[in-house]
C-alpha cells in the first residue's frame, strides 16, 4: 500500500526521466533518474539469499560527494553522501534515494 500512497515517491514516477540500470548482476541492482533541477533518484535492490551492502558511485547517478540524501520509504534523512551510495539490505529488499545538492 505504501507503494500507492507515498506523495514523494509518485512524484518521482511522475517527473523522473533518463531512467536507467547503473549496475546490474545476479545479485544487485542500482536504478538511477533525474528529477526536477539538481534531484537524482537511486534505488539500490538486493536480488541475492544473503544480507549484502549494495553500492554505487554518486557520479554513476549524477550526483557527487557532499550531497544530501533522503530514504524515500522512510522520508527520513541519511545526510551526507561520499562518493557512493551505499546501504546494507536484507534478502530482496531495495531502498530508494533522494539526492541533491
């Protein structure tokens, strides 16, 4: 249900575009966008059995060292981002991203 409710997240259905894989494998996947002005999206899925720490580099999603990030589930803030981004997930889980400067 989240998924139908979430404001942020249908926004960034509606408005994201240049869509696309950064990383794929048998075990992980990162999806980026653009949002409107400055705003990236990432999305990062563990396809894999195990617990894994996914990551990628921020200039993969357009992004860069110093920006800020948002769980988009959670509306809660992660802060600042190095150069990847990154998270440890559970077996076939995701979290998505905002970033911006």
């Amino acid at each position: 249900l989240g998924l139908l409710t979430n404001r942020e997240v249908l926004a960034m259905h509606r408005g994201s575009r240049n869509v696309r894989y950064v990383a794929y494998d048998d075990r992980h996947a990162v999806i980026a966008s653009e949002g409107e002005g400055d705003v990236r999206y990432v999305a990062l899925f563990n396809l894999g059995e195990e617990t894994a720490t996914v990551q990628v580099g921020a200039d993969a999603c357009g992004a860069a060292a110093g920006w800020s990030a948002c769980e988009m589930w959670s509306g809660e803030p992660v802060g600042e981002i190095g150069g990847t981004v990154s998270a440890e997930l559970a077996p076939h889980a995701c979290k998505l991203y905002r970033l911006e400067p």
